[in-house]
C-alpha cells in the first residue's frame, strides 16, 4: 500500500509537473502571438500610414503641379494683354505709373469700304476675315518687336519704341507695315481666285512723343495717348490703298537708311491738323519678306 502510494504521489507530481509545463507552453504560445499580432498590427499600421503620407505627398504634387500649371497660363493670358515689364509692375504694385516717351513710332491700319464689303459676308465669314488679318498682323509685330496696342473694329494700332525702346524701332515698325501690307495683298489675290470677297487695307505711320499706361481697374489695357496717335490716325486715313503712309517726321529719321526708297506725296491736309507733308515708303529692295509663320497661316486658311 505504502508502495502503491508512493507510486500514486509520483504520477500526480509527474501529471502536476507535466500540466504545469504545458500551461507554461501555451502561456509562451499565446505571448508569441500576441507580439506577433502586436508586430502585424504595428506593421499594418505603418503600411497605412505610408500609404496616407504618400497619397498625400502625391496629392500634393499634383495640387502644386496644377497650380503652376495654372500659374503659367494666367501669367501667358497676362502677357498676351499687356507687355512684359507692364505685366511685372502690376503684379508687384497692384498699379503702372503712367511714363512719358519723347519718340514713339505710331502704326495705325484700316480697310476701306468695310462697311460695303462686309455687306457681302455673313457674320461668321467677316469674323473669320477679320481674325485671319489681325493673326497674321499679331505675328507680324512679334517678329519686328513691336506692341500691339488694340483693335478698334476693323482698326489695327501697333507702336514701335515701348515699353522698352531699342535701336532699330523706327526701321523695324516701317518693315511691319510693309509686310501686313503685302500679307493683304497676297490674301486678296487669293480671295479673288475663289470669288471671295476681301479687304483692301490702308496703313499710316507717324513718330512723335506720347504718354503710356494703364487705366481702370478691370480689363486691364496698355494704352497710349497724346497728339502723336492723333496725327497717326490721320496720316493712316489719308493713305493709299496697298501702300504705307508715313508722315514728315518720320521721314526725317529715315531717309538716309539703306532698307527704303521714299515717294513725296505733296503737302496734304488731314483733318484737324492742317497740311502734313507725307510719303510713300517702299523697301529698296523688291524680296519676299512675309514670314514663314504667316506664310503657314495663310496655307492653313486656305484649307
């Protein structure tokens, strides 16, 4: 019996020490998944965070890239109404100061008997018209380096010397005019090929002192005034067709340049401004001068 109970004690101390090692193993199992789940869980964690930053960060970029996107356009748009160092100032002071120039080349357009001939177009087509002449006359004036100023109907005004004058505007304005000039031309031709009706195109220079900035406070506008555009406008009205008009004062400063013949009109009277006398400005060379940009806009037209 003693043996028998010896023999009991032992299998429970063996089955008590057999319990507690398995307790002991299944307590370390369950701690081991507990870090294991705590290290999935922190991982999970930090994989979405990541995923969050980095949806953010690309978000981000693509929010910056859309606003210099934007930028770029607005600051283009900006451009295209108004000349650079214009456009700079205004960012930077909310305002332009209106500046004096003493000498200003003035170049003013116009079609004759607008009125008649866009009688024989329906609006679209005297819109289209209208919009081919002043694309290639925008091109015209970025290749001379002048600045278009505005429209006024079937007006075109562009001046030579501003915002920042250089050398060779007076030569350069004068180069212009004579290729819109023949750009009008070669379209009429073109347009009396196909029974189409066009415009014949008069074009008048003249330099003088002017003041230039801006006004307003919506739709900004670069502009200039003083006697100078005045006169301007009447050497253009008293023009010829298909030539380029310009006044004695430009003449003065040009008529020993290499690039032009000159053609005295007479001492002719503008309205309000008494006689001026004018010329007929030709180059003295006969070339082909339309740029390739004009050319391709031509061709593209025609299709």
């Amino acid at each position: 019996m003693e043996f028998q109970n010896k023999q009991l004690l032992d299998s429970l101390a063996f089955v008590n020490k057999q319990h507690a090692v398995q307790l002991k193993h299944t307590q370390e199992i369950h701690q081991q998944e507990k870090q294991r789940n705590y290290i999935l869980g922190t991982l999970g964690l930090i994989v979405l965070l990541a995923g969050g930053l980095y949806n953010r960060l690309n978000f981000v970029r693509k929010s910056k890239k859309a606003l210099q996107f934007e930028k770029y356009r607005s600051e283009k748009l900006l451009l295209n109404i108004l000349p650079e160092e214009i456009a700079e100032e205004l960012k930077e002071k909310g305002s332009v100061n209106a500046r004096d120039f003493n000498l200003v080349a003035i170049l003013f357009t116009d079609f004759k008997s607008f009125t008649q001939t866009a009688e024989q177009m329906t609006p679209q087509e005297l819109v289209e018209e209208i919009n081919i002449c002043f694309k290639a006359f925008d091109l015209i004036s970025e290749k001379y380096n002048i600045e278009k100023i505005k429209t006024i109907g079937d007006a075109y005004m562009a001046a030579g010397g501003i915002p920042i004058p250089d050398n060779a505007f007076l030569e350069n304005i004068v180069l212009a005019g004579l290729e819109m000039q023949e750009f009008m031309v070669k379209r009429k031709t073109e347009n009396d090929l196909i029974n189409k009706p066009a415009f014949e195109m008069r074009l008048g220079i003249h330099t003088g002192p002017i003041v230039a900035g801006i006004v307003g406070i919506r739709k900004f506008q670069y502009d200039v005034w003083g006697d100078t555009v005045n006169t301007a406008s009447r050497i253009e009205s008293n023009g010829t067709v298909g030539k380029v008009n310009i006044s004695e004062s430009l003449y003065q400063l040009l008529k020993n340049s290499d690039k032009f013949v000159f053609e005295y009109r007479g001492n002719i009277h503008a309205k309000g401004k008494g006689n001026i006398n004018m010329y007929y400005v030709e180059r003295k060379h006969k070339v082909n001068c339309i740029s390739k940009d004009v050319e391709l806009l031509q061709i593209e037209n025609n299709y």
